[in-house]
C-alpha cells in the first residue's frame, strides 16, 4: 500500500531503526465504547534517530485513501456507529517506515430500552392481587454496546444489577410508582419509566379485588349483578298525607348494611343518593343535576356489618319543575357508589341499592315560597354531638329583603333539615326569628357528616294555614373534638349534683399517654352549659393535680353549680371546651341530678 524510497547503503552512524507510533482515543473509552465522537491522536517518536517526517492513517474495511500528516502528530475524529479501524504507522527522515498498527474506536450513541410487564398482567388501570411479579427486561440497538446495569425502584429504594433482565415481586397492599431503567456499555442512561401498580385487598378470595368487585364480601367471580341482592337495603320514608303544590316534600332515605361485614363508602348526602319522582303515567320528572367532587378519606366513612345511615332530602328542591302539579306521583330512592381510589388504598364500597317505589299525593292550591338567611351559633358542629348531647343549637333566621315579616310564620311549624323541631319559644326583634334546635338532632339530622364537612342546615316552617313557606339555609362547618377523659367530683360515686346547693362542682378533665390537660384553655371549659367560675378579682378557679394516680397531671375545674343547663332526668353530663391552639374537646361523665 505504502512504498519506501531507496535507501543507501547504511554508513557508521546512520539510523536504521523505524520511529514509534502510539495511539489515543478522547474522550476515553467505557469499557472500549464511547457514546459520542472520539478524537484520535497519533503520536510518532524516533528517539536518538533521525526524527518524525510523517504520520500515515487510513480507515480499514472501507473505501477511504490514506492520509499522510508531515508531522511527528495527527489527529482524526471519528462519528461513527460501531466499530472503526484505523491503520497507522510513521516513516523518519531516513526513510525508516514503522509496521503498521492497528487502533479500534467503537461509539454507541443510543440509550437501551427496557420492556416491563408484570403477572398476573394488568388490565387497564385495574388493580391487582397480591402478590404481583414484576418482569423488567433491557435490550441495546443492534450492534450497540450492550446493556451493562438495570435498576428499579418500587419507592422502598434503588435496586441496581449488571444484567438485562430483573424479576422481582410486591406483595403488601398499596400503590406503587415502579421507576425503572437500564444503562449501557458505552454510559447511554435510559430516561426512567415509570409504571403504576395497584394491589388491593381480595376479602372473599374470589380472585377479584375488593376495589373492582361488585360483592367484595361474597364469592362472586363472575360479578352476577344479583350476587349481592340481599345485603344491602334501602328503604324510603315519605311525609303522610295530601302536599299543597310547591310544599316542601322531606323523605328520608335509610341505607342498612345488611352483608355481614363493614363497608368503605362516600358519606351519604342529597347528591349520591339519587331521588326519582315519576307521575302516574311513568313520566320522570326532569331532575336538577348537581355534582360535588368527593375526598378521600376526608367524605369516607364506615358503615358497619348491620349498621345503617339515613339521609333526609327535600324532593320539591331537586326536581326542575317549580312545583309538582296536583296528582300522584312515585318516588324512589337510589344510593350508590361508582368511584375507586386511584392510589388504591382505601377499598371503596362500589355497588347501588333502590328502594322500593313510595307514593305521595299533590293536591290543592299551590304555595308561596319565601327565601330567607340563617345564622348558626356555635357555626362549627361537632361529630361527637350526634351521641353527646349538651347546649342547644341557636339560628338566627333574618327575612330582611324577603318581603315578609318573621311574625307571619307559625313557629310551631319550622323543622332543621326537615325532621328536627326548635326548643322553646321564638323571639322576633325585628326582621329576625331566633329559634333554638336540640344539637344530638340536629347533627343526626345532616346524615353520616364528617369532620371536614361544609354542610349548610335548612329550616322551614309555614304559616298556620300552610299557605305559605320560608326556607332558611345558613353555613356549617362540620369538626370533630378530641375525646378526653372527665371525672366529675374526683373521688365520688355516684356523681350527686344538688342543683339547689349554690355551690361548686369540681371536674378532672384527665390527662392521658396523648393528651396533656394543661393544653385546655380554661376559660372555654363548660360543663352543661355552664362555665369555670369566677373567683371575686374575676380568675378562674381552677387547679393542677394527679386525681387518679397515673402520674399525669390533670385539669381541676369548678363549675357553679346554679349556671348547670341539667335537669332531674339527665344521666350523663357533657363537657367541652378549646385547646389552647383552639382544638375542640369533649368528654362526658355520668350524673345523679337532685333538686
């Protein structure tokens, strides 16, 4: 390929020994492989000789010329995909021309790809049953560099392997985020993937997860729509007698769990429970969509096996129709559940439950609708109160703007969500009715409410005649107290309180292993009704000890006994009160009232 001048015969002196030629590749090699063009420096030495002429290269296997640098250095890059051969060698100025060597540049510029499937194999976004295998499997380009590292993380940690292949297996519940990739030879990183993985609880075992059953508590593989028939009722509660047209229209829908187990399901309310209204000839009157977005687990609430839940409804509000005409009508009530956790860790209850069909009459002359506002005080309620009883609800019923006055309306009449009477008398001044309602019904009155809940009670009432109406809503916040420990007269039993003493009554509100007493501000405690009392500079009386010998210390308070709201009947006495960051509390003890 190359030829050699003539050379002389040598003389005493003369160089006879060829230069030497090395070779380097920049950036350097990965195991041989670059993964982006490499530089290649030739560098010729003759040392003691006559010194470097050139540097001779040539690319093998192709149809490239050689190239001849005059100089004791070269340099080439090199872009290619895959292997390159440079040939090379130097020649001195004694025409002493060096063997030809050999240098290998190999460059893979593309990233592996990594394949994942699992078993059993996931269908759509469907959950799964443990356990779950996890095949990953890396494959490079063809006549890449090969795939040197795989690694995984199902967010328990990295897992890295110098194989193309991984199998690993999830067994706990939950959702998992496996992130994955794999790496080659020559340095190219796969941008990571991700797959999303739900395993879910099977409770009857019957291959099919609790999530996407439609019976999760009975054995039901071929989801029959009918398996689960029997556990679970909804039965409806209409108002007796004739309605005036345009007459609020209170039914209260009960769902019972009947299935022998307890039930993960949106608390109910007046949207997931469907009313159908249908006049004599099978005509559905044209309902009013409504939608609210539902939280999980804020509106996620327990129904246990044998449980049940009421919800109470005013249909005249939820069809498009101003008033139902005079005739018969059927009504239907129907509360279901479609929705699913997209994390996969709360096992919804999924199913719906009809009632049977109620009828009801309309008949008459229509009424006249009033809107008025409502204020609630206390305007946060409290979950516990649904069990606790303790001091009324207070609403400030305001007909300002309605064009009617409060003295117009019977009070005897207004119901809270249809069902709960007030207490007592009301009292006008001016355009505003205050009326007071029993606080356990009126909490059961709002359905199964949780803590997070922003509800907004109604009350109604009419004149005498029933001619004419008002609707009243104001806004609640629904929050749920830290249950404590109370010991009412620490150290007695049973609890007497002489309601004709005009003295005090000592209450240990306890401390316990997560709750420390001393948080309570004093100054919000009530016992019945009734506050801390004063002592004469106007302190509370109040006292740090250790009541029941646990070595924790608990609050002392002292009630007066004349401010009690308690009467003879009463067994149970309820305290409540605030933190001192404003966290609700409430316990209860129980009492012996004496006059």
């Amino acid at each position: 390929m190359w030829a050699l001048g003539d050379v002389s015969p040598t003389a005493s002196g003369a160089d006879t020994i060829a230069p030497t030629t090395t070779a380097s590749v920049a950036p350097a090699p990965a195991d041989g492989w670059n993964k982006g063009t490499a530089t290649v420096t030739f560098s010729a030495s003759d040392v003691g000789g006559s010194g470097v002429r050139s540097i001779t290269y040539q690319f093998v296997g192709i149809e490239t010329l050689p190239v001849t640098v005059n100089s004791d250095t070269a340099t080439v890059e090199v872009s290619s995909e895959g292997l390159s051969s440079i040939s090379y060698f130097a020649i001195d100025n004694a025409n002493n021309r060096e063997n030809a060597k050999t240098v290998q540049v190999k460059i893979d510029r593309v990233a592996p790809s990594t394949a994942s499937s699992t078993t059993p194999p996931i269908a759509g976004d469907k959950t799964l049953i443990a356990p779950v295998t996890v095949n990953l499997n890396a494959t490079d380009n063809e006549g890449g560099s090969g795939v040197a590292l795989t690694t995984y993380d199902p967010g328990t940690g990295v897992n890295a392997a110098t194989s193309s292949t991984r199998t690993f297996q999830l067994s706990a519940e939950g959702s998992y985020d496996v992130v994955y990739s794999a790496t080659d030879v020559a340095g190219n990183h796969e941008a990571d993937k991700h797959l999303t993985i739900r395993i879910g609880k099977d409770s009857d075992h019957d291959g099919v997860p609790d999530v996407d059953d439609n019976c999760p508590y009975k054995a039901n593989a071929d989801q029959n729509a009918a398996a689960c028939a029997g556990d679970y009722s909804e039965v409806l509660q209409l108002p007796g007698g004739t309605k005036q047209p345009g007459e609020p229209l209170w039914v209260t829908a009960t769902f019972t769990n009947t299935s022998g187990a307890p039930i993960l399901t949106f608390k109910p309310d007046c949207i997931n429970t469907v009313f159908e209204v249908k006049d004599a000839a099978g005509n559905v009157m044209p309902p009013i969509y409504r939608e609210r977005f539902y939280v999980i687990p804020r509106d996620v609430v327990t129904i246990a096996a044998g449980a049940q839940f009421s919800v109470n409804c005013d249909v005249s509000e939820l069809v498009q129709a101003s008033q139902l005409a005079p005739q018969t009508y059927f009504v239907q009530a129907t509360y279901g559940n479609r929705a699913s956790d997209p994390e996969g860790e709360v096992n919804l209850w999924i199913g719906a439950v009809q009632s049977p069909e109620r009828q009801i009459s309309i008949a008459g002359t229509a009424v006249v609708k009033t809107k008025a506002t409502a204020t609630f005080t206390p305007s946060t309620w409290l979950v516990q109160w649904a069990t606790l009883d303790g001091t009324s609800i207070k609403a400030d019923i305001d007909f300002t703007g309605s064009g009617h006055a409060p003295n117009e309306f019977d009070a005897s009449t207004i119901r809270l969500n249809g069902i709960v009477p007030i207490e007592g008398s009301a009292v006008v001044q001016g355009n505003v009715m205050t009326v007071q309602f029993d606080r356990l019904g009126a909490m059961r009155s709002v359905g199964s409410a949780v803590a997070g809940s922003h509800i907004a009670p109604t009350i109604q009432g009419s004149n005498a005649a029933k001619t004419r109406f008002f609707v009243a809503q104001g806004p609640v916040d629904v929050a749920a107290a830290i249950l404590v420990g109370v010991d009412i007269k620490p150290g007695s039993a049973p609890n007497t309180i002489n309601l004709g003493s005009n003295g005090v009554v000592p209450v240990a509100i306890l401390s316990s292993a997560t709750f420390d007493a001393r948080d309570v501000n004093v100054t919000s405690v009530t016992l019945a009704g009734a506050h801390v009392k004063l002592k004469g500079k106007g302190t509370y009386q109040y006292s740090i000890q250790d009541v029941n010998g646990d070595r924790l210390p608990d609050l002392v308070v002292q009630i007066s006994t004349d401010a009690l709201q308690i009467s003879e009947s009463d067994t149970l006495a309820v305290i409540e009160g605030t933190t001192n960051a404003g966290v609700p509390i409430i316990g209860s003890d129980t009492v012996r009232i004496v006059p």
